[in-house]
C-alpha cells in the first residue's frame, strides 16, 4: 500500500460521510457540482476503465470460451442498476424507506467495488491524482443521488454504510488479488454500473443537469488522462 493509497482511502471515507454537505455549502450550484462529477466519471470509464478490460479481455481470451466475458459483464453490471433504479422509483412513494434501503443495499456493493479496484491497482503519484479526483466526485454524485430523497435516513445509517464498505474495500484490495479473472469481473461489471449511473442522472432533461459543466468536465479529464497516459505510459 502506498502513500497514495492510503490518502485516497481516507479522502473516499470523508466524501461518503459528508457528501451532503459538501455539495449544499459549495459555493457553486448543485447542477454544477453534479455534472463535474458525472462528467469526469464517465470520461474515467471510457477512457480508462474500459480500454483496461479491453486489454484484459484480450489477455484471458485464450483461457477462456468466448471472446466478450468481460463486456457481457459490463452489460450485466448495467442491466442489474438499471433494474434497482426502477425497482426504487416504483416503491417510493408508497415505501421510501423500503426504495431507499433497496438503492443502499446494491450502492454499498457498488462502493466496494470501486474501492476494491483503486485499492488492488495500488496506483502512485500522478495516476493516483486522477485515481482520486474522479472516484471522489463519483461518490459525491452517488451519495447525493441516494440520500437526497431521503435525508434523514442518509443521515442516520446510510452514509455510514457507504463508508464502511468503501473502507472494507480498501482493505480487501489491498490484501487480495490485484490482477486475475476476480478482478477484471469486478472493473467490467462496476464499469457498466457506472455507465448507467451517470448517464441515468446526468441526462439534459434531468433538473439537475448543467450540460456546458457536464461537456467541459468529460472532455478536459479525457484529453489530460490521454495525454499523461501517452506520457507516463500507464
């Protein structure tokens, strides 16, 4: 585990237990804030994430039946987030509590999966920085996406599960398996998980969206991580 590792784990923890009030006492507007971290998550999972399974996937094919495990994955991951988002809207209005525990339940997953990832990946200096800036302002946009509709619930349980998982994810990442077929199911399917809940929240119609923030974000993190990666060799 390195340094950087562990200053990301800690700021991870941080953004799950206080990602409300981070976002409510900014002195930009929500919409903003929002689109910057979906903006920069996406532009992490097409540029960084999923060339990554590509390379995997290329690596394991041999050992493997099909040519597109990993991207089936990715599809499930997907299809499984898209099913919860419609599951939650459904029971809440009658059950609130209900939808908000299913929606904690599959995003205290989610976290560990991530958190897994950056742990396992044991990243350093530079990459560590953009490791750390986009997770960050995805968690930020995961816990304000679930705990806005419920606060007091967040408040009282919810953030507290998401940092708890974040933090066992960094702990089984860093003590478990860091390359394999393990590890590369869990960046194929948390990469497809991502891709819904980003798009699903940062869709024009949603209220609140702010596109010009949401296309500045995507493209600036895309072009500097190409960049660095061309450099660094990443």
């Amino acid at each position: 585990m390195t340094i950087e590792s562990i200053l990301i784990g800690v700021m991870l923890i941080l953004i799950q237990l206080f990602a409300l009030p981070i976002i409510h006492r900014t002195p930009f507007k929500e919409q903003k804030i929002l689109s910057l971290s979906g903006g920069v998550a996406i532009a992490y999972v097409f540029v960084y994430i999923l060339p990554t399974m590509h390379e995997e996937q290329d690596q394991l094919g041999g050992d493997l039946a099909l040519d597109s495990e990993l991207y089936f994955l990715g599809l499930l991951g997907l299809l499984v987030y898209y099913s919860v988002y419609k599951i939650a809207k459904t029971k809440h209005e009658q059950h609130p509590n209900t939808s908000y525990f299913v929606q904690i339940s599959f995003f205290a997953f989610y976290t560990f999966m991530i958190s897994y990832i950056v742990f396992a990946s044991d990243v350093k200096t530079v990459e560590a920085l953009f490791y750390g800036v986009a997770v960050g302002l995805h968690f930020i946009g995961i816990s304000y996406h679930i705990g806005h509709g419920n606060k007091t619930v967040h408040r009282q349980y919810g953030r507290f599960i998401l940092a708890t998982t974040t933090l066992i994810g960094a702990i089984a990442g860093t003590f478990g398996p860091s390359t394999g077929l393990f590890v590369d199911s869990l960046i194929a399917f948390s990469s497809g998980a991502m891709i819904f809940n980003v798009i699903s929240k940062e869709l024009p119609e949603e209220d609140y969206a702010h596109l010009p923030t949401f296309l500045i974000a995507s493209l600036l993190f895309s072009v500097s991580l190409l960049t660095l990666k061309a450099i660094f060799q990443w």
